[in-house]
C-alpha cells in the first residue's frame, strides 16, 4: 500500500485491481506483462458469493464453453484478436480444451486452477484476500484501479461505485444449467453428433418424441420455481430461462435450445422431433451440461422434470440450475472510451459490472482496461494512447464502442455480434459467406496499430 514521500504527502504504488473473476484476472496479468505491480483484491476463499462454489479463480459459474473458435463468426473473431494482443487467459483455455466441435470449451476446474496458478507466480502480482467495501481508500492508495469486482457486487462495495461514478445501477437476473453425470446418461436414447455434422461428433443428444417433447414441456411450465421478487424478474435475452421460453408458445423450445435441425437420429435414420444437447464439462466426459437449459425450477422440480427426457430418466445431477442477480452499470452515462469513468480518470471497470456480457467478452475488457491504465502510467503519448484501444473496426473496439456509445435509456449487456461490426457499401452485392472473411481482413488491419504500440511496452 502507499506511503509518506519526504513532504509528507501519501505516495502511490502500481494498481489495484478488484475481483480476480475473468476481467479482473486478465487485467491482473495483462498489467503485471507490462511491467505494472499490481494489488489483487478477491474474497476468496475466505468468502464465496452465491453462485461460486471453487476457491479458484476465474471461475467459470454458467457453462463450460467459451463459444465459436471459427474466425468467420463474431466469437470467433473476438477471439482471434485476444491472441494478438497477448491475451493470458485465452492461452491457458487453449491449454484445458474439452471437444466442443467448432466452439472452444474448456476443463472447469484445470482452468481456473491454471489461472490461480499463473496469478500466485506472478512476483508483480500480490494478491490481498477480503472482501473490499469501498473505492476511494483504494484511488488514493494507487496510481489506478480496476474494477472487476462481478455481476454479484453488493453492500458496500456497490453503494461506494455508485458514489464514485454518479450513476444508478441497472440489474437483472442470470440463470445457470445444470449439469450431469456422465455416467447415468442413458446412451441407447442417446447418440453423440455435432450439429450438420461440423467438427467432431462432440455433443450427446437426447432426441424427444413429438409425446415426449409436449409432456416435458408443460411439466417446465407447472413445476414450481424458486421465488424471486416480482419486479426482479429481467432476464439477459440470451440467457433466459427455459421455463420462460417454454412459456411463450409450444414450438419456442423446437426453433431455440432444442431445435433438432442439423441432426439424424441413426435409431430412426430421420431427424427427431425435438432435441436436447448436452456437452462435455471435463475432459473425462464424467461431467455433462444440459445446453440451453438455464433454469430457476427448483431443485426437486429438476430432477423430476429433466428426468422426463428419455435419456435423463436416471440421470444424477451434480449440479442444479440456480439463479443469481446480476448488477451493472449504465455504462454510457458513466463510462468514456476504455471503460474510464468519466468522473475519476484513474477509475476503470471491466467485466460483467461494466455492461458486457460472455465470458470472452469479460475477458475482453479486462485486457482493455489495463492497456488503457498502462498507457497512462507509463507515459505515452496521447496518439499512441488512443491507439492502445482497438480500432471499431475491430470486434473488441466494436464492443468498448457500443459500451460508451448506447442509448442509456435502454441500456444492457451486450454480446459480441456482427451486429456492433457493420459492413460498409450494399451487403446485397457481398456474398453472405464472404462477409466473415471481409470482417475479419478490416479486424487485421485495424488491430495492427493496437499490437504495433503493445510490441513496444512489453518489457
């Protein structure tokens, strides 16, 4: 922590960061490689949030997979210009890899064991156990602060965020899947294939009959939910509920999670009626997520209305879908370009707290509140401290854009998407095929000036 210099002023050492989640994990590391010492305040293992459950850091809570790998897609992209510029966590899943055909997924517990591991050996890294209640003794104790403190930031911590930036906290509600043992999964009403047959044969499916595919989904809507307040019931549109979606009609279920499209059942030789995918948690295959099932049913209800699934009739659940409340910032009425709030220059935000949503997403802006924090540091120039933020071009430059740039009347989080990475001129004279390969030439060229001035800080 600071000291007194010889005038008795208090002095200021490297930065804090706040959460060693995804972001706050990245932004520790990212700093750390740029020659920046760094505080990492996390709770654990002394204290666990509600939906925590591992003493490690960067813990994965909802799946295990970390999406599309293909660079023609959005996720994919995304991904390809985190390795550019040196991402650490990317690296270390792409060392715990689980086959999830075109998608990256990871080991859970190698991951997060692997990202502990690489913040405990990092000698620029201390980390400070306990939970952090305020933000101001933090800023007038380091150069600048990250923080990276998650969805579940609560108590004094939040209220103290809401001072510092001035702004009202936004929320809603995230759901997790459950998940289970491989080992119980009836494999003669199951078959493993990948959606139109892309990548390896990665995924488990559970076909449904037309009967079973009906009874299964007026069981979701009967059974009984864990309580939530009424006027807390605001759901992420990506990440709903499939009671919810079961809800809104009888063939929701059939075009979303469960949509057979792509598939054959070879007990048939035809494609099922409707059909649930389960994917690989650990590399073993001892552990299965149920994809797309995101759910606040109660334990009970669970087990009793997956086990209606022909496949998941004995099935063990070693984890059951919960609920959890998630808080963010309007971030455009808060945040400027790099997640800098617009109040305190030397407060930044990253991960879910600052209006993204996904992990790699999360990810994203941890790496980019640091580059931001180390330009300031270390003395850069301001054209070359614009540069250390990717380009809009870019799909990480696209996101950090829109974060700043949205209407905040109608302000939440965001995925990464082609939507944020418009083409120029008449799509309709653009191939749809080609439109990822365009996409990502622009990101190359655009993210060169963002690595170019990385090249020169990394000691």
């Amino acid at each position: 922590m600071g000291g007194r210099d010889q005038a008795g002023k208090r002095s200021r050492q490297g930065i804090a960061v706040v959460g060693a989640g995804l972001a706050g994990s990245e932004a520790a590391l990212t700093a750390a490689r740029l020659g920046l010492p760094v505080s990492l305040y996390e709770m654990k293992p002394g204290e666990m949030s509600p939906a925590h459950c591992s003493p490690h850091y960067a813990e994965l809570v909802c799946s295990n997979s970390l999406k599309s790998d293909r660079p023609d897609t959005a996720q994919g992209l995304l991904k390809r210009e985190l390795r550019r510029l040196g991402c650490r966590l990317l690296a270390i899943a792409d060392q715990n890899t689980v086959p999830a055909g075109g998608s990256l997924a990871v080991d859970r517990d190698l991951f997060s064991r692997a990202v502990t591991e690489a913040i405990r050996r990092e000698p620029l890294i201390q980390v400070i156990e306990g939970r952090v209640e305020s933000v101001q003794g933090l800023l007038e104790d380091h150069d600048a602060l990250i923080l990276a403190s998650g969805p579940l930031t609560a108590g004094g911590l939040y209220e103290s965020i809401q001072v510092m930036t001035g702004g009202q906290g936004l929320h809603f509600f995230d759901a997790v899947a459950p998940i289970v043992e491989g080992s119980s999964i009836d494999r003669t009403q199951a078959f493993l294939a990948s959606r139109y047959g892309r990548g390896g044969a990665d995924y488990l499916n559970c076909p449904l009959s037309r009967e079973d595919y009906r009874a299964f989904r007026e069981a979701l809507i009967q059974a009984d939910k864990a309580p939530v307040q009424a006027f807390d019931q605001i759901y992420f549109k990506d990440c709903q509920p499939i009671e919810v979606l079961a809800a809104r009609g009888e063939d929701t279920l059939r075009f979303g999670p469960f949509k057979p499209v792509g598939l054959t059942d070879p007990a048939t030789g035809e494609r099922p009626y409707a059909c649930l995918q389960l994917r690989k948690e650990d590399q073993a295959g001892a552990m299965w997520s149920l994809v797309g099932c995101q759910t606040r049913l109660t334990f009970p209800e669970q087990r009793r209305v997956f086990g209606l699934i022909p496949a998941l009739k004995e099935a063990d659940f070693l984890r059951y879908g919960v609920m959890h409340r998630n808080s963010f910032l309007n971030a455009p009425q808060v945040l400027k370009r790099g997640f800098q709030s617009r109040l305190d220059e030397r407060l930044f935000f990253a991960g879910q707290l600052s209006g993204l949503e996904g992990y790699m997403e999360a990810i994203a802006s941890g790496l980019i509140s640091a580059l931001q924090v180390a330009g300031q540091l270390l003395g850069l120039e301001e054209e070359d401290q614009g540069r250390l933020l990717p380009s809009p071009q870019t799909m990480i430059g696209a996101l950090t854009a829109w974060v700043t740039g949205s209407d905040p009347r109608n302000y939440q989080p965001m995925n990464a998407n082609f939507g944020l990475l418009p083409l120029e001129g008449d799509l309709g004279r653009i191939r749809k095929k080609d439109r990822g390969r365009l996409r990502l030439e622009r990101s190359d060229v655009a993210l060169s000036e963002t690595v170019s001035v990385l090249e020169e800080l990394i000691p």
